[in-house]
C-alpha cells in the first residue's frame, strides 16, 4: 500500500507498507535509504525476501521521489531526515521496528539509536562508517571516498539533458559498485529509469549533498548505544572502505560485524540474498550478542 505521509506543515513523505507474505511475522522493518536516493532504490527481490518475515516499510526520503522538494525554500539538516524516519513510524502506528540504513542511511539510523533507542528492535546497517566525532581522537583517520569518485560528485548538478543524466547515473554507480562483483549497465539503467518515472522528473537530487550538518558530530556517544546493531561490511566500497566498518562495529555498545565478499556500494543482483540472508539473521535472532 501505498501513502504520503505529512511530518512538517506542508511537507509531506511518499511511503510504501509492504504486507508480510509469511505465516509468522516478526517486528516490522524499516528500510531507511542513502543520500538523493528515492526508496524505490531498495530492489523489489530484496524487499521480497524481507517481507517473508517481516511488514517492510520503504519510503522517499524529502527532495526526493514523490516527497516535497522542500530544501531550497525551506532548508533542512540530517537530524530532520532523522525525524523523518520516526514521524514514519508514527504515521503507521509502528511503536517498535527492525531498521535497516544503507550509506547515509547508515548514519540516520545511528542518529535513531542515540535518540530514540525505545523504537529500534535491532538495528542494521552497511556501506557506512561511524558518525563523526566533535572531539579529536587518538587514533587514524578513516579514509574518506575514492578520488574519482569525488571528481564525479564534484560534477553532480552539471546540467544535462535527459539522456546525458542517466549516462551520468551508470558511470556513479559503475564507480559505486567496485570490481569485485559483476556491474551490468543494463540493470542499473532499468533501476534510473523506475527511479525517474517514479519522481516524474530526471533532474539531479542534490539537496542531500547541502544539507546542514549541526548536530551530527555525536560518534562519541556510540559506546552507549545497547540495541542489537549488526554492521555489514562491504569490502569493495568506494565512500565507505574498510576500516569504516569495523570501526563503527567496534564503536557501539551492541555491535558485530559481517562481511559480504566483493560487494561495493550498490545492491546490484548478486548481493541481494546474501544481503538478505544477513539482515534477517539480525532480525531473527534471539539473543544478540557483543561484539
């Protein structure tokens, strides 16, 4: 089933409720998607395979989809998309759900389990790092996104006309989804083009990318976060390479780490059931432990 959900005055959400297909469903889950990503990006044959076991809640994060375009009248930071997720939960009469955050999705969801632990179940979350820290730390510095994935970014709201936005779309996620799973163009440019019919528009979605980012710098809280938190770790990621992972896997109060082989950042076919496999291990658990 398909809504919209208002979690503003005059800001509404596009949201899909996702009926449980098993007979024994658990908690519901919520999909919680990357920056400028709709969540008609989480593919159908993963949410499938989560709907066996659970209700599976997706939906447009603002600026994009079928969301208010809202950022350039009413600007807006990371802690509301954080909002956002909750107001979801609220809207569906959800008190408690498994949450799953990809990317910056990752970072919303880390924001959640420091603000409203009470509503997560278990949390998930992959092609990620931990939250930024407002106060120096003795160790490394993580390492950030590959170069050339940043001269793209760089080229992120060039103009351009239909055509050359999709060419533009495939060449981000041929660079997202590294070598060490197959890419294949035409899967990629089936999913930009359900992603564009879905919004209405090819325009570019960098709202996300300007947002402001007050209030974000809490990775010195982590240690304090006790909801079960599986943290996936994609080996061949380009935004987020390793040690990112582990380290935000150490980070927590209740985390483990796993590690899908060769997957980048993308969910091309070949990691959805293993990604899958993993989040309903997390799920399905009885009794989580520490890392």
């Amino acid at each position: 089933m398909e809504r919209f959900v208002d979690v503003e005055p005059g800001i509404h959400l596009w949201v899909e409720d996702i009926e449980p297909t098993g007979p024994h469903p658990g908690e519901p889950l919520l999909l919680v998607m990357g920056a400028n990503s709709s969540g008609v990006v989480w593919p159908d044959a993963l949410v499938a395979q989560l709907a066996e076991h659970h209700r599976v809640i997706r939906y447009d994060h603002r600026d994009t989809g079928r969301s208010s375009a809202s950022f350039e009248d009413d600007p807006y930071g990371i802690l509301d998309l954080a909002d956002d997720a909750i107001a979801v939960l609220d809207a569906l009469d959800v008190p408690r759900a498994h949450v799953v955050g990809m990317s910056m999705g990752g970072h919303i969801v880390q924001l959640m389990l420091l603000d409203h632990p009470e509503r997560i179940a278990t949390a998930t979350v992959f092609c990620t790092g931990p939250l930024p820290s407002a106060e120096p730390t003795a160790g490394p510095a993580l390492p950030g996104p590959d170069q050339a994935l940043l001269r793209l970014w760089a080229e992120m709201d060039d103009p351009r006309d239909a055509e050359g936005e999709i060419a533009w779309r495939l060449e981000h996620w041929r660079l997202l989804n590294g070598s060490g799973t197959p890419f294949d163009p035409a899967e990629f440019r089936a999913l930009e083009e359900r992603v564009i019919a879905h919004a209405g528009r090819p325009d570019p979605v960098v709202a996300h990318s300007r947002m402001d980012l007050d209030g974000y710098e809490r990775g010195a809280e982590l240690p304090e976060v006790d909801v079960p938190t599986l943290v996936i770790e994609a080996p061949e990621d380009p935004a987020f390479p390793p040690p990112n992972s582990g380290v935000l896997a150490r980070s927590l109060g209740n985390g483990r780490l796993v590690r899908i082989p060769g997957m980048g950042h993308a969910i091309n076919r070949t990691v959805v059931s293993p990604l899958a496999a993993a989040i309903l291990t997390q799920t399905t658990r009885t009794a989580p432990a520490p890392a």
